[in-house]
C-alpha cells in the first residue's frame, strides 16, 4: 500500500529504533520520538509501537495510548496534499462550513484520502490566523481569506 | 544610501501573501539595481492591512497595504523607497488610529524589531529586565511581579506572583519553568503573534521567572498548529545560546538557564497546566487531580511554574519599569494591559493591547469597525469557545477579568470573536458540546458522556423533538458539568451554551413551538 505513495517511506524496523534511541537523550522523549517517526515515515506504523515500547521500557500499551490519544499521529499514510482546515468560532463566522461543503461538492471530504491519494483533509480547532479567517494549514503552510476556488489551486498543484 | 524595508514574516501575513510580496520586492530591486534592505519583521497586528510593507524614511515608517506582488512593480514606480504617494499609501503606521490608541507594552516591540536581531531586541529596551532581576533576590523579584498585580494571562487570571512564591518557597533539587504555549482557545493569537514577533521577550520573561524562584530549566510547549511560531523560537533559543543569554552564564553572571522548545500534538485539553505537564512527560495529555499544584509537584513531580506566553513576555517590562509601571495602568483588580484579538466576522480584525477598561463595543465597533459582512453584529463571543456569547446589550461591558465574571462572561486568554445576524446559536451551542465531546480527555464522566449527551440533546432541541423538555435537561446537564468536572474543559462547557441560551432564546424557542 505504502508503495503506491513515493511520499510515504517504507517502513523499517531499524531505522524505527535507531531515531528512538537517538531521542531517548531527553526527558520525556516519547511526543519527539512519534513527531519524528510521523516526519519520516507520514505516519506511526503499527509495528513501530512494539520497537518504540522497547526502547523506552513501556508497554505497548502505554505507547498505543498516546499514539491514539492526540490528534496529529496518523495510523496511515495520507495523501500527497494534507489539508488542515480550521472549524473553529473565528472562522465559523466567516463561513469556513461553507467552504468545507463546497470542498466536499468536488470530492475532498473532510476525515478523508481522495481515492487517488492526491489529499488527505482533516479538521483544525483553531489556527490563530482568527482575523484572517477562513484558514488553512496545507502541508505545514498557513493559508488565510480562503476561497474553495483558491483551496482547488492548492490541493491541485503537483 | 541602502533602504530599510519591512516585510512581515508573521505566518498570519505570509498566509496572505506575505512572502510573495518579498519574493517581488527582491526581484524588483534587483532589476531596478536599487540597495533594499529586507527586515521579515513581525506583524503590527493591523491584520486587514496585511501584507502591510513599511519603509523607513526621514519622516518615520511609512505604510502600505494590504500589498499583493502584483503592486510591486507600481509601488516602485510611485518612489516606494522615498515613501512615495500610492493609493496603498498609509501613512506613518504609528499614526493609524487603530494603532496610536493602543498602549502596547507586552506587544511594543512586536511589529517594529527584527525578531531573530538580539542587538534590535536590546537596542529597543530588551534585556533591561534580566540585567535588573540579576541584580536582585529571589525575593525581590517575585516581590516585584506581585506588586504589579499581573495575572495569568492564558485565561485563569491567577495572580502571577503568588504562583512564583509559592515555587521559590518549595524546597526541590530541581525546579522547572513552562511556557505554556498551546494557544488552543479559538479566536486568540497573541502567543502566536509573541513567539514570531518578539520571541526573545518569551525568552528573557523565562529566564527572569527561573532566577525568582530558582530553576535553572525552562521548556517552551507549542502547539503543533503553529510550525512556524515553533522554528521561530527554535531559531531565538539558538541564537540566545550563542549570545550568553541562555547556558551555563546568562549575561556573564555566572547564573545558569537552558530552555527546550516541544511541540504539542494536537490536543486542545494541552492547555490545561497539568495535561500540558503529563504531555512533556510523554503522556496522554490526561489532567490531574489538584492538589498537588504544578508550583509543588508539576514537571516530573518537581515544583513548576507554569506561565502563558503573553504572562511570561510581560515579566521584562515589569522589572524593567517597575511594578507601578504596570500597576498604574487598567483598572480595580485588573491591572495593567490586556492584549485583545479581535477576529470573526469583522471589518479590522487584529491584536489590540490597551489598559483593562475598554468597553466591548469600543472594541467592536470603533477598532473593528462592526462586521466585515456589512450585516448587523448579533452576538460577540469573548474568552475562546468556552467563552459566553453576548448580544448588543451587553456591549457596554468594560473589558476587565470583574466586569465579565459578574455578567456571567470571562475574558480568557483575550479572544473577541464577532457574529453578524445570519448567527444561528443553537448551532453554536451544539457546537460548544461537539468541540467538548471531541477535546474532553476523558479522565472525567461529566465531561466526557455530559458533552456527547449535551450535542445529543440540543440536536434533538434543534429537530423539534420533546424541545421544552430537552431544554430543561439541557440546563441541568450543564449544571452537573459546570459543578463535577474535574478542569475548566467540562467545567465551563457551560457558558457558550447558557448564555446562548439566555440571551438568544428565539434560537431555540420557534423550534420549541414545533417551527421549522
């Protein structure tokens, strides 16, 4: 599945305990070893929790639980585009529901990979982009005084 | 002779093009052969001029925007680097009213310095604070944050001071100093706008709070949603290790203070001081149970002073000038400034600090200019999404921590989010019971099934069914929330969905009548 995705590395098993152990140098290192983890393989792989649980002496019950508990770590790989758009108040009021309907209109649906893995569309609590509302973040980008048409050009670029 | 042109680097102002504007500043000049000097400052917080690019002339910074690339090239034709007249033209930024009617004392460098410059930084009255707190006891500076009555400002409102002491008097091998900078309340940047802007005060406010009360560790907790903000002050810890004022002799006193920077992972409940704690541990961000406050038991169960950016930001101003710099400003028990982030459906949203004691419709219609729909402003949302929702009568409220817990409201972290009428507030109370069910983490049974059984009910409100009777349950829902959680999550729940309905009942009552 993951060779379908160039953006998506290959898991590997070494490469999973060599970057645990290379944090474990800091307290309380298991958030930057899952950050790093999702930075290089574009999610936590289910049989990086067993290696992860290892290096740092919890069960792999202890890393299941923090891995399921915040909302950035991803059990799958995501599309080429990940898309963050903001559902909170400041841009409720600037019609960010919306933009998210007309998105889905075009087949981004939100919680979603496009079957051709181009885009992966997630919701956001809050961007601090308040004033320049509706907001986005696209791969890591900031986005404000979005438009659907202006999202489509985004997520529609190579 | 060389130009100085400011361009924000501010994530805010590159979200709108920002960095295409530099990209074509740059091209321009190049091709024109003309000396520019580029400073990515960060933003004014005038955000519906932004891009707003600055040049400095004789006469002062002189403004233009909001600037797409496409007005470079006529920008230089109109002699943008002489401050050339242009119909983008604003004037000394300074003069724009929005701005000269500020007191800007946490943000006053903001905007205005290169934020990564430590000599812009010193040259524009940083580090004066840390040279003053150098030179004191742990008493002495704890005594002087007391006096200058700040208070936390991510949304408690704890007096500043207390917190300190009670960490200066703990008895530990070591002691810790948190940022807490997950600056999750909806409708709030001004950490964001900090961290980017002036991200060596955040720095400086750390290292004063870790000689008063005698830590020698800080960390700096960052959302994820903020990648930019989170470099930023990676690139400012760096750099101050290598100028001495983080390491083993901050400003070549011998003392000792290292900071870490953390991403969070998206979690709203992160906030919270202990869930924030139990993350930098490597944990669910499940909260504790208080007692133990964090000031005895916090950081891996050592005595932690967790502070908001904005609190810690402050500190350098107040050992700076003194307590009763800060104390003569604002109003009863609010002193000193408060900085408002006034975003939604409004004309000129942006980041306006004043004394406490603007009222809220000052804040809406004369700084914001009432909502940028052209429509009628309906409701105002004040202190993020666990923050009341007022209708116009209440507009007259000064904006202080007393004013709005009388009327039922709460500052918070500083947030003014604005409704026009096309508001429907029983889709924002279902909201506030969506968003709680979604963030609640868990540890609690009145916040984690009251807010699914919350969304349940207004949604069944909202569909005609047994409305009069689900609106009782509905209140007392809120009640069993308001009184049984065990942080401010389930605890406050309570307060977009009652004043929703208190104030805006015909959002629920024509549907309670069996209406469409």
């Amino acid at each position: 599945m993951t060779a379908k995705r160039p953006d998506n590395i290959e898991f590997d098993a070494d490469a999973v305990r060599e970057l645990a152990l290379s944090l474990t140098v800091q307290a309380g290192p298991l958030l930057p070893i899952l950050h790093a983890l999702q930075a290089r393989f574009g999610y936590i792989d289910e049989r990086a929790i067993p290696i992860v649980a290892d290096v740092l002496n919890l069960s792999r019950a202890e890393v299941h639980g923090v891995v399921s508990f915040y909302h950035d770590f991803r059990r799958a790989p995501a599309g080429r585009h990940v898309m963050k758009v903001c559902r909170a108040e400041a841009c409720q009021a600037m019609g960010c529901e919306g933009l998210v309907a007309a998105l889905a209109k075009r087949g981004y649906a939100i919680g979603k990979t496009t079957a051709d893995g181009s885009a992966t569309l997630e919701s956001v609590y809050c961007l601090g982009n308040c004033a320049l509302s509706p907001a986005a973040l696209i791969d890591g980008r900031l986005h404000g005084r979005l438009t659907a048409e202006r999202v489509l050009q985004l997520l529609e670029q190579p | 002779m060389t130009v100085s042109l400011y361009i924000p680097g501010d994530s805010a102002a590159c979200s709108v093009g920002a960095q295409d504007v530099a990209h074509a500043i740059a091209h321009e000049a190049a091709r024109r052969g003309a000396n520019v000097k580029v400073i990515r400052n960060g933003s004014r917080g005038l955000y519906w001029l932004e891009p707003l690019i600055e040049v400095e002339t004789a006469q002062g910074r002189l403004g233009y925007g909001p600037v797409e690339a496409g007005d470079v090239e006529s920008l230089f034709d109109a002699g943008l680097l002489r401050g050339g007249a242009h119909r983008l033209s604003l004037g000394r930024v300074e003069d724009i009213p929005y701005l000269a009617r500020q007191q800007r004392v946490t943000f006053a460098r903001c905007g205005i310095i290169d934020p990564l410059s430590l000599a812009d930084y010193e040259a524009h009255g940083g580090l004066s604070g840390l040279r003053v707190a150098l030179a004191r006891d742990p008493e002495g500076i704890v005594d002087e944050v007391t006096r200058s009555g700040l208070r936390g400002r991510g949304g408690a409102g704890f007096p500043t001071g207390i917190k300190w002491k009670t960490v200066l008097e703990a008895e530990a091998p070591q002691k810790y100093i948190v940022c807490n900078a997950d600056e999750g309340d909806s409708g709030t940047f001004a950490d964001r706008m900090l961290m980017e802007g002036d991200p060596f005060a955040v720095i400086e406010g750390m290292v004063i709070a870790g000689l008063a009360v005698g830590a020698t560790m800080g960390f700096v907790y960052i959302r994820s949603e903020y990648p930019a903000a989170f470099a930023q002050i990676e690139r400012a810890i760096a750099i101050a290790r290598r100028e001495h004022l983080l390491g083993t002799d901050v400003l070549g006193s011998g003392r000792r203070f290292e900071i870490e920077a953390r991403l969070g992972a998206g979690a709203y409940i992160c906030g919270e001081e202990t869930s924030l704690l139990e993350s930098l541990e490597g944990k669910r961000g499940q909260i504790r149970f208080k007692p133990p406050l964090p000031a005895v038991a916090g950081l891996f169960g050592r005595p932690t002073v967790v502070n908001n950016v904005v609190t810690l930001a402050t500190v350098p101003f107040v050992m700076a000038r003194g307590a009763d710099a800060y104390r003569d400003l604002g109003i009863d028990r609010s002193r000193g400034t408060q900085p408002i982030q006034l975003s939604g459906n409004v004309r000129r949203g942006g980041l306006i600090e004043c004394a406490f004691g603007l009222t809220l419709r000052e804040i809406v219609e004369e700084f914001g200019g009432g909502a940028a729909s052209g429509r009628p402003v309906r409701a105002v949302q004040v202190g993020g999404p666990l923050g009341a929702y007022w209708p116009q009568s209440l507009l007259d409220t000064s904006f202080d921590y007393e004013a709005f817990a009388t009327r039922g409201g709460m500052i918070g972290h500083g947030g003014v989010v604005v409704f026009d009428d096309t508001v429907d507030l029983a889709a924002q109370a279902h909201f506030a019971f969506q968003f709680c069910a979604e963030e609640s983490c868990g540890k609690c049974t009145p916040c984690r099934i009251g807010a699914v059984r919350g969304a349940e009910t207004v949604a069944k409100i909202v569909a005609g069914d047994s409305a009069r009777d689900n609106l009782v349950l509905v209140r007392d829902l809120c009640e069993v929330m308001r009184d049984g959680s065990l942080c401010a999550l389930g605890g406050l729940t309570h307060m977009p969905v009652l004043s929703s309905l208190d104030h805006f009942p015909e959002d629920f009552e024509h549907r309670a009548k069996g209406a469409p």
